[in-house]
C-alpha cells in the first residue's frame, strides 16, 4: 500500500433472546489513518454505543461515547506495514471511555488485503492487525476489527474517502449464527466525527 489516508466507517448491530430477555447493541465507529510520505502518521478513533436489555423484571439502557487521537511513525517491512500510534490529544479531543482507564498506544501491523482474497470488496483494503492488545487496560478495539471477511479479527481501511461496513451480530453465545458483514465504499468522506452522526 502507498502512502496516504486510509478510513472506514463500521455500523454495528447485535441482538438475541436470552431465555425471556432480549438485548440489543447498536454502535457506529469510525477510524481515519494518514500515512505521510516521510514517514510520519496520525489518526483519529471514534466510537458511539448504544445498548438495551428488557424483560420481566429488568428495563435498562446506556449509551458510551469515545474518541482518542493519535500521532507516530510507519515503516514497511518485506509485506508488512507497521505503524506505531502514541496517544494524541492534538490530534483530536479526546472523550475518554472510563474515568480510571486511559487510552494506550495502539501497535498496527497491516498489509495489503487483495479483493481476491475475500471477494467482498472490488479494490485493495489495508487490514491491519493490533499486535500490543495486552498493552490495553480494557479492549480498545471494540467494535473497530470485524470477524468473518477473512480469517481473524481485522481493522479494514479503504484509501481515500474510506469503507463502510455494515455488521449484523447475534448476542447469544456461542453465537448460533455467524456475524453477517458487507462492504461498501464510504458514501460519503468519512471524517473524525463520522460516527457521532445518526
């Protein structure tokens, strides 16, 4: 992959019946990677969550919001693109998950994910795996790297105005039925706040 600005937009939904309860997620993430010819790099992550849990003798809701942004370097070893994210509050503000739990610095270590390998997407993706995860004080990667395009969890990122990524999940685990995900071109640029939007 070249250098330059990698972006998704992920909608997540997840639901199922837990004997007479029903529960239901619905959250929108959005991930913006700039790759600087020099070397340099930046990003910005975003996340909102929405969550309800209803049945006799319980009627609850909550609602999460988390942005963290980011500045480093990247360097391409033989296929490998890696890419080392220090936390950024400049790069933008950050709206922190927990009050007792900070953000760490995220590891990335992509390559180019040909339309071949998968035959979901017509172009090259840039799939990026997260190799410091026992780094984090909680699962920072949460609704960002999605299951079922190929094997393992991956953050997708498409060049340009980015990917959109539409993912249907059942909440019964094991889960009866496999995570349904699509992907599309981004309709529209996906920005820092894509995912503070409707």
């Amino acid at each position: 992959m070249q250098p330059g600005r990698y972006a998704v937009d992920i909608h997540k939904k997840l639901s199922g019946t837990h004997a007479r309860n029903w529960l239901s997620e619905d959250s929108r993430a959005s991930f913006v990677l700039n790759l600087d010819a020099n070397g340099q790099a930046d990003a910005c992550r975003g996340i909102r969550t929405r969550s309800s849990h209803s049945g006799p003798g319980v009627n609850s809701f909550s609602s999460t919001a988390h942005q963290q942004g980011y500045r480093g370097r990247w360097e391409l070893q033989g296929e490998w693109l890696h890419v080392t994210l220090n936390v950024d509050d400049g790069r933008c503000g950050r709206q922190q998950l927990y009050e007792n739990l900070a953000p760490q610095r995220w590891l990335l270590r992509c390559r180019k994910l040909e339309a071949a390998e998968h035959s979901r997407y017509a172009e090259p993706l840039l799939a990026c795996t997260l190799d410091n995860p026992q780094e984090h004080q909680y699962r920072e990667s949460f609704g960002y790297f999605v299951p079922e395009v190929i094997e393992g969890e991956w953050l997708l990122l498409a060049p340009g105005d980015g990917l959109h990524v539409e993912w249907l999940d059942d909440s019964v685990p094991p889960a009866a039925n496999p995570s349904q995900v699509t992907l599309k071109p981004a309709q529209a640029r996906v920005e820092d706040d894509t995912w503070t939007k409707p």
